[in-house]
C-alpha cells in the first residue's frame, strides 16, 4: 500500500522540478519510504515464491503452507498434502527432510500469514475467475472453521440441524469431561502414532492411551506417525509427519491437482464395511478396519508400480489419472473379498 505514496510524492517531485527546484527538495522522508517499499517488495517476493501451489513445491528449501476447505470429497486430498508437505500451515525449511515448523496455533501469525498465502495460492490456482474465488473463499471459511470458538458454535449447529447424533455427543462429552485435559493431551502428545479414534472403544474419549485404539492407515497401508518426538510433542505443536521421499504417484496426483484444480482427486481411505451372507453392510471391528486397510493399500502400492512411471508422473494426462484410480479402487474391492470371504463371515458370527 505504501507504494501509492511512493508514487504520489514521486509525481510532487516532478512537479516542483517545473518551478526549477531540485527533485524532491526538503523531503527526506522519501529515502525511507523507497526503503520500505524495498523490504515490503523483497518479502513480498519471497513469500509468493515460497507459498504452496508451484509444480516445484517438493525442492523448496522454503515452503509455507495455507489452509484446505474440509469436506467429505476433500479428506483424500488432505491426507495427500499432509504424506508431501505435513499438512496445512507449516513452514518447512530445508527441503523435505528439513524443519517443519506449524504456525496454525500462533496468533496473530496464523490469520495474517495464513491468509496471505491463501491469497497466494488463489493468484497461483489454473482455473478460472469465479472458481478461484470460490476456492479462496472456501479457504477463509476453513479459516474460521479452524478457530476454537467457532468450532464449538459448529458443533452445536450440527447438533441442531441433526447431522450430529445427540445422544453420541452427549456420551463424548461426558467421558472427556471425566478426566482433565491436562491429563488427555499429554497422553496423545506421547503417542507416536494418530490414533483411529473414530472405530476406538469409548474408553479412548477419556483415557487416549495408545493401546485403546489402533493406528490410522494411509492408502499405502502404512500407519500415519506424528513428527517430532515425545519432549517436542509435549510443548510445541508438531504436524503429521511427511514421507521420506515423496512417491511417484503422489507426485503425478500433485500434479494433476495443480494443473486441473476443479478436478482434483485423492485417494480416501476405504469404507470400513464389508456385506454379510444376507447382504447387508456390517461394519468392521477395529482390528478389521485396520488389517482390511494395510491389506488394500499394499495390494494398491504393488499395482502402482505398473502403473506410474516417471513420464507419467511430471506430466499426468487423464488416462494416467483414470489408471491410479482404478489400481486404489480395485485394490480396495479385492481386499474386502479376500478376507471378508464367507469363511471367514461365517467363523466371525458363530464368534
């Protein structure tokens, strides 16, 4: 913004050089401003090139990541930017195994910084007008969304509108209000590994010890771990932890995403379900949801390799797209058929 003065005092400058004085004469002010708008520019500069949405994210030696809208369809494309990047507003120094320091809870940096970078990534964005704004819109609703207070007015909303089931909130709240969250949180900073709470027994509501619930499961069939260590988990707030190396076909959905962003896709983890001999959906225990998942996503990762090269990965058509769904997809059905067979239904219900 200061660069309109800069510019208006440069225009007063001229001005006066009609009257046969000396540029700018008995304004020494303008030495600073031009020092400012240097700074200003510079920084300017270095945070367009830093923040997310380049094809050359992954070799950053500095890389800040914004905001991404939450939404059933989002959840894959989530879990993908959190396997390449750690997630959602982090820095990350040093390349992909450098320093991933998160902002997200660090007001006022959190808003300010965050929102220039989803700004950023608005200007960035190969689509259109009205779906870039969309798009940056969807980005401040997540924002919002994200803070403490208007999480909790969501909550009640939901609640409300009955996308919430009363009596499983009322139970949630009453377990975590049984013991502390001086004593919760510390127990989920220690734990290595995120948690699958959502399949977990109730006691892990209360008590979120590491041995009430099992590992979540990315769509590789690895368990997803948290970064850092137990001391720095305990004091600082640490993101989930990115890949060593960023896998091919994560790259070619990066890719995809970036160059075709109303039609971007990423893999989700399966549906914990499976049918019984009568035909109706059961849903798995949480042993099975987490054996099913490792099953999938190995049986996904050994079909990959057919399938993504790294032609393919640099330069996704939709073929390329269509082949890495179809090696998630097809994975997920034939390990739901392998070890949901009616043998095992069968011993499962006489159990």
């Amino acid at each position: 913004m200061g660069a309109f003065n800069l510019a208006a005092q440069a225009a007063k400058g001229l001005y006066s050089m009609k009257n046969g004085k000396v540029y700018l004469e008995g304004h020494p002010e303008v030495v600073r401003d031009l020092a400012e708008q240097a700074i200003a520019w510079g920084a300017g500069a270095l945070l367009f090139g830093a923040a997310q949405g380049d094809d050359d994210d992954d070799d950053k030696q500095l890389l800040i990541t914004g905001s991404h809208p939450r939404s059933k369809e989002s959840a894959g494309i989530r879990g993908l930017n959190e396997r390449a990047f750690s997630g959602e507003y982090v820095i990350r120094i040093g390349g992909r195994n450098g320093v991933t320091i998160p902002y997200g809870r660090i007001e006022p940096i959190a808003t300010v910084l965050g929102t220039t970078i989803d700004i950023i990534k608005g200007i960035k964005r190969n689509g259109t007008t009205p779906d870039n704004m969309n798009a940056l819109l969807g980005y401040m609703l997540d924002q919002a969304n994200g803070k403490t207070f208007l999480n909790g007015a969501s909550t009640i909303s939901d609640l409300a509108r009955g996308k919430t089931d009363p009596i499983e909130a009322v139970k949630k709240g009453v377990l975590q209000a049984i013991v502390p969250n001086i004593i919760r949180s510390p127990l989920r900073s220690l734990d290595e590994y995120v948690r699958d709470s959502r399949h977990a027994s109730p006691v892990y509501t209360m008590l979120p010890a590491s041995g009430l619930a099992e590992e979540q499961i990315n769509p590789y069939g690895e368990p997803i771990k948290k970064s850092g260590n137990p001391i720095t988990r305990l004091f600082l707030s640490t993101p989930i932890a990115s890949d060593e190396t960023l896998r091919a076909s994560d790259k070619l959905l990066l890719n995809w995403n970036r160059a075709n962003p109303t039609e971007a896709w990423a893999p989700q983890s399966p549906q914990a379900i499976f049918k019984d001999a009568k035909g109706k959906d059961v849903q798995m225990t949480a042993e099975e949801t987490k054996r099913f998942k490792v099953a999938a996503g190995r049986l996904a990762s050994a079909k990959l390799r057919g399938v993504v090269n790294p032609r393919s990965a640099s330069n996704p058509t939709l073929e390329d797209l269509k082949r890495v769904k179809n090696a998630f997809e097809s994975a997920s059905h034939e390990a739901r058929q392998r070890i949901f067979n009616p043998i095992y239904i069968a011993k499962r219900n006489t159990n």
